[in-house]
C-alpha cells in the first residue's frame, strides 16, 4: 500500500523546458512525487531499467538484449539490491521508507506514464509494479561497469600475447566507460565573491536521458538538481540554495576478478578455496525469456568470493560464454578442475549501497553537511567537489574501496591464495582547495585508489582556462564547456617533420597538419582531415604483426567484448604507443609516413567536422527518422564527444548533463541536458534543449515559483 495515496498531496510545477518542480508537504511525500511524476515523465525508460536490472529486458527487446540479460543475472544484481534494501530497512529504516515512498509513486504512476508512450503497446510491453529494491538494483546495474573490471581481461590477454611487461602497454590513461569534467572556482575568483561549481558528467547518450533536471522542495529542504531516473533524490549534482555539490568518476579499482578452480557437477559444484580447501558453490539455473525467439537458460553461481561471470577453457586460456547450461556444467570429481571467473564487488560484499546518503546530501546546508553525507557513500568512487555560501570548500574522494594485493588491480588472481583476500577498506582521500580544484578522471586526488586514469589534458586545458580570469561569472563557464582543443594530437603529430621523401601531396597534407590549430572545432575541416589521417594510423599499427595475437575477435561473454577489440585500445593508448619502448620492433614512423600517404592519396576530406562526427545515442528502440546533430569536440577535449579512432567518428558518448551551480544566487545557476525533460517521443519537451546542447548552450535555472507553470499530476 502506498505511503501517499492522494495525488493532491504534492504540487507539480513546470518551466518552460518542462522540467519539474515539486513541492509537498514532506521528505516522504516529496519521494512520492518524485516517484509518481518520474513515472509519468519516463514511464518507458523506467520499465526497460527495471528489466535491464532484473535480466529480463529480452522479453520484449529480443535476442539482442541477452547477452546483457545473462550478465545482469549471473553477476547478481537483482539478488544484491535486495540484500541491500533489506540489510537498509534492518539499520535504516526512515532511509528505507524513503526509498518505499519513491517506489510508491512510481507504482502509482506508471499506467498514467505509460498510455503515453506507444512502445509500450509496440513490444506488448505491460508495466509491473516495483518492489522496494528496484532502485537500488537500478543503481547497481548502472554502475556495475564502471571501475572496468573488464579491462583485467585485456591486460590479460596482453600480457600473454607480449609478455608480463606489458601487462599496461594499453593503459591509456585515457576513456573508460565514463568520465566527467567539475572544476570548483573559489569566490575570490568569481564576480560575487562566491564559489560557482561547474563541469558535466560524461556517459553514453541514451534516448531518453540518463539525468533528469528536478527541483525537489518541502519544508525542510528545496534543492535542485540531476537525476537518475528511478532513483529518489539527486544523488550526484545538487543546490541546494546554500551548499551545492558534483561528482567526477574517481577511476578507482574497487572490482576484483577471481580465477576460481570449480569441480563437480549438476547442482553439486566446489571451488578450490584458500588453505587448499574446496568449498561449497551456490548454482541453480534461471530462464530467459526471449521476444520472437526460444528461451534461454543461465547457469548461475556464486563462490566465497563472488558470482561466477566467465567459465573458461583452461589450456587454452580462453574464456568461454556460459550459453546453454550443459549437462555437465564443471569437470567431474576425477578430472581437472574447471576454470571460472568470479567477480567480487562492494555493494555484494558489503550489502550497501550507500542510498543513506542520499536524503542526507538533500539536507545539507554547508559544505560540512556535504563531508558527512559522503562519509556514507559507496558506490560507485567519485571524486567531489562541494561549496557554501559560506565560503566552505571540498574536495575529497567517496566510495568503497577495499584493501588488498596490488595484483588484484592488474589481473584476475587466484581465489585459492589467501593474498588477495580482501583486508578492510581504504580511507578516501581529501585536499584543500587552493586556487582552482579541477577534477577530470585524471591522476590526482584519487591516484592512490586507480590503476588507469584520463591524460592530464582535459585538466590541464581547463587550468588554463581558469586561469585566464579573476572574475569569472556562470554565464562564462559555457566557453569552458565548449572548448576544443586536443592536446592529445600532439605526439601523432611530432613525428610528421622528420619524415622525408614524401609524395608532394602527402607533404602538402604535412604542411596542412603542422599548421592546424588542434582544434575540434564542429566547422573545422582540418580536423576532419587529421580524424581521417589518425584513423589510418591508427589502423595501420593495429595490423602490425607485434600485435597479430591480439587482432582476433574477442571470445567470453558479449558484454565484455568492447573491451577487448584491438583497434579502439590501439586509438585510445595511441600516445603511449608512438612513444613507449615496450616495442621496439614496431616501426612508427613508417605506419605514420604509410597513413600520411594514403590519406594524401584519399584526398583530403574537406568537410566540417561536424558532418562526419555526429551524435548516435543508444536508444532500447532506435528512432529510424530521428534526426541527430553533428558536434565539436572529441575524446581529449574539454568538449569531450567521444569517437573512437581508428574505428568511427561518430559519437556515442558525451556530456551527460552541464551545469554551473552559483552559489551567490542559485537563481543565476545553469543547466542542459543532452534531449529534454520528457521521455516520450515526439513530446515538446522531449528534445527541445538538444540544439542548445549541441552547441554547448545551457539554460537558466528558475526558482520563483511565480514563474512556473502548475499542472495536475
């Protein structure tokens, strides 16, 4: 039964972008609203996260989602949420009817929301009420990827094909699955004496929209901010009129991968744990349901360590997709064990998931409510910045982190060995702010936690921003946003003066390229031309025989294989290839002098950039007239629309949200969004800030309620 079950007992207001502002009574009920007007707003998009979370999104999507499906069910996700919400409603009760309100609301809203949505009607799609764990399981899966605990696989991989010195050749030092920019500026360098934070999460672009713009208000906190659609509050980015925080992915290694030695069979399986010793291994069997195709059944395990996500052939040293569960899922008692891998998390380990802190941080008032509010948090590891009216500054890291062998953040390690048990957690770092703080994913503040983190140039670029004025304004930070420079051309381009003998068009491409000013600007046609020369080689030392046992097709489970294609870790660690001496056999300069003739000879592609590096959201159900701008920017740059050398000039990932938080006036605050404030297609609200996004615009912040628009819920 519902917490809240009137309507009426909370008030919907709109601006004129659509976003919602809520007001009620209560923390309670204002979860409710938060809930219920969620569920109206983005009734689809929270349906298609429900199942993604439980492994049952190829019921409706088809045969293309079980492999993601298989993954969310042998990792366990659906199963922690409910330890954590359980082990949340035994220690925190009040947190935990906080989160029931939410769910309440979502409930009550969801058959409103989804008779506004026709992909509900075109995959036979029927919404199912929540349990109170939902947005705990939704945080889970969303984040579940986040500290790459797949890119072990790879270094794994590598240090088989060229040795164990290798193991980090590909570390990039650059982009992962996510990343986000947030600089603090003190108020002695702002036009009102106060601090202004600002930045933009980085993330795949989906349709709709991983964060929604929200005002929360009740009595005893009004606080604006970004959501995450089907979790209450505003876990990441929030003002509340007098502090304000934002995140950035820390790029801490808090995932261990096991190698475990199973043996058995049917539903008698052991691993070979610590001390020599086997122990008992959970399994029984799940089914996938799958749209216009057969089910699918999944092995589920779990050992002392973790659930089991890649079964492996151990000669071959391969790892092999669980598909179809076998007669015989492990060797039996009088063969050699089989080899697995099993995958060790904080919020399984720990059964928390930090949710305490969300209510927390929606009644924080100074930058010390901020601290405490984050002394709860787990997952996943940020690095924080957070300001007062006040004049308090923050910069700190949050989240979980265990203690444990240094090996565990290279490579799966075996389970059997007790030095890679895990000792504790380690303590989070802090910093005073002095001048400006800038987080960016790179080395720094979270450096002790990482292994692999961004190149120091999106930080550095914005330094250099900042540090061009004293007085800065909100409204000033957008040429932050928008900027283009990539200072990672740099190496490609060093080695292009000592080449000789060049064909008079590869030097006149040369002469072109020396005298670009690295940026990726959306109407500049020499970035396309240094794209197109980049990509050629980019390709051309991803099919040098040094890296022959890398170029096959990746086996193991689907989900991990994009991080495990050779040519996109190739354009990504290009800057440490062209100047490692790992390789001595790899002859740069000649791939470069071959990729400089042939784009020569190609002829150079005189477009904008922006026509060939556009925008191509992931959407559960694609919009095949949908219409998606070109953009500037690139991986390296502040303007961080990420391609893919080598491999695409189109972007999938991007700024996730912008925003400037004003903590002289929230009012002068502002933000955007990659679509809108809907998620129904074809809404006015539903991509109408997209042209603004685009050409790193944002939108004021309104909080006069006078201003706002009420309508009925």
């Amino acid at each position: 039964m519902s917490l809240v079950t009137d309507a009426d007992a909370f008030e919907l207001y709109r601006d004129s972008w659509g976003i919602p502002h809520l007001r009620a009574a209560d923390a309670l009920g204002l979860a409710y609203a938060q809930g219920r007007v969620t569920a109206l707003d983005r009734a689809w998009q929270l349906e298609v996260e429900r199942h993604r979370a439980q492994g049952s999104s190829a019921s409706f999507l088809g045969a293309d989602c079980v492999a993601w499906d298989r993954f969310a069910r042998q990792s366990r996700i659906a199963d922690t949420a409910r330890r954590c919400y359980e082990a949340l409603d035994a220690g925190d009760p009040e947190t935990a009817a906080w989160v029931r309100a939410y769910v309440d609301g979502v409930n009550d809203g969801l058959t409103a929301g989804a008779a506004r949505d026709e992909r509900f009607a075109r995959t036979g799609l029927v919404p199912a009420p929540w349990e109170p764990w939902v947005p705990m399981a939704i945080w889970t899966a969303a984040h579940i990827l986040f500290a790459g605990f797949a890119t072990k696989l790879w270094r794994e991989r590598v240090a088989r094909a060229l040795g164990e010195d290798a193991v980090t050749l590909f570390a990039t030092d650059g982009p992962g699955t996510a990343g986000s920019n947030g600089w603090l500026v003190p108020g002695d360098r702002t036009t009102s004496g106060a601090a202004i934070i600002a930045g933009d999460p980085h993330r795949f672009i989906e349709d709709p929209g991983v964060y929604q713009q929200m005002r929360l208000s009740c009595p005893e906190y009004d606080v604006l901010g970004l959501a995450v659609p089907g979790v209450p509050g505003l876990a990441h980015f929030g003002h509340t009129g007098t502090a304000a925080w934002a995140i950035t992915n820390a790029m801490a290694d808090y995932q261990d991968l096991y190698t475990e030695q199973l043996r058995g069979s049917g539903s008698t399986v052991e691993a070979l744990g610590p001390d020599g010793r086997w122990e008992p291994v959970h399994r029984h069997v799940e089914t996938i349901a799958v749209a216009g195709g057969e089910e699918v059944e999944v092995e589920v395990m779990e050992t002392a360590r973790g659930p089991v996500i890649v079964r492996r052939d151990a000669d071959a040293g391969t790892t092999a997709d669980a598909g179809t569960v076998p007669d015989a899922v492990t060797a039996p008692d009088t063969g050699p064990a089989a080899e697995a891998l099993s995958l060790r998390y904080p919020p399984r380990v720990r059964e928390d998931l930090g949710f305490a802190a969300l209510p927390a941080l929606l009644r924080a008032r100074t930058v010390a409510d901020i601290d405490r509010a984050l002394d709860g948090w787990a997952e996943p590891v940020n690095v924080v910045h957070a300001a007062d009216s006040a004049g308090g500054l923050l910069h700190r890291v949050a989240g979980a982190v265990p203690l444990r062998d240094s090996a565990n953040r290279l490579r799966p390690v075996p389970a059997w060995d007790r030095r890679h048990d895990w000792q504790g957690w380690a303590a989070t770092p802090a910093e005073p702010v002095q001048g400006f703080a800038v987080m960016a994913n790179a080395r720094g503040i979270a450096s002790p936690l990482g292994v692999e983190f961004a190149p120091p140039h999106r930080a550095n670029r914005i330094r250099e921003l900042l540090s061009g004025s004293a007085d800065w304004s909100p409204k000033a930070m957008a040429d932050v946003h928008a900027d283009t420079h990539l200072a990672s051309a740099g190496p490609l381009l060093a080695l292009l003066p000592a080449l000789d003998g060049l064909s008079p068009a590869a030097a006149a491409l040369r002469a072109r390229l020396l005298a670009w000013d690295r940026h990726m600007a959306a109407d500049s046609t020499d970035a396309t031309v240094f794209s197109a020369f980049r990509t050629a080689t980019v390709r051309r030392l991803a099919a040098d025989a040094v890296f022959a046992e890398l170029a096959g097709a990746p086996t193991g489970p689907e989900v991990f294989h994009p991080w495990l294609y050779l040519v996109p870790r190739v354009g990504y660690a290009l800057e440490g290839l062209l100047t490692t001496s790992l390789l001595p056999g790899l002859d740069r300069a000649a791939h470069v002098r071959a990729a400089l003739e042939e784009t020569a000879a190609a002829g150079a592609p005189d477009r904008p950039w922006a026509e060939v590096h556009r925008l191509a959201p992931w959407s559960a159900l694609p919009d095949p007239e949908a219409q998606w701008p070109g953009l500037g920017g690139d991986h390296d740059c502040v303007n961080a629309t990420s391609s893919v050398p080598g491999f695409t000039d189109l972007t999938a990932r991007a700024s996730a949200a912008r925003y400037v938080w004003d903590l002289a006036r929230r009012e002068d605050s502002l933000w955007a969004v990659p679509l809108g404030a809907d998620g129904v297609t074809g809404a006015p609200h539903h991509r109408d800030q997209l042209p603004l996004w685009a050409r790193c615009e944002l939108v004021p912040v309104v909080t006069d309620w006078a201003r706002l628009t009420k309508e009925s819920a």
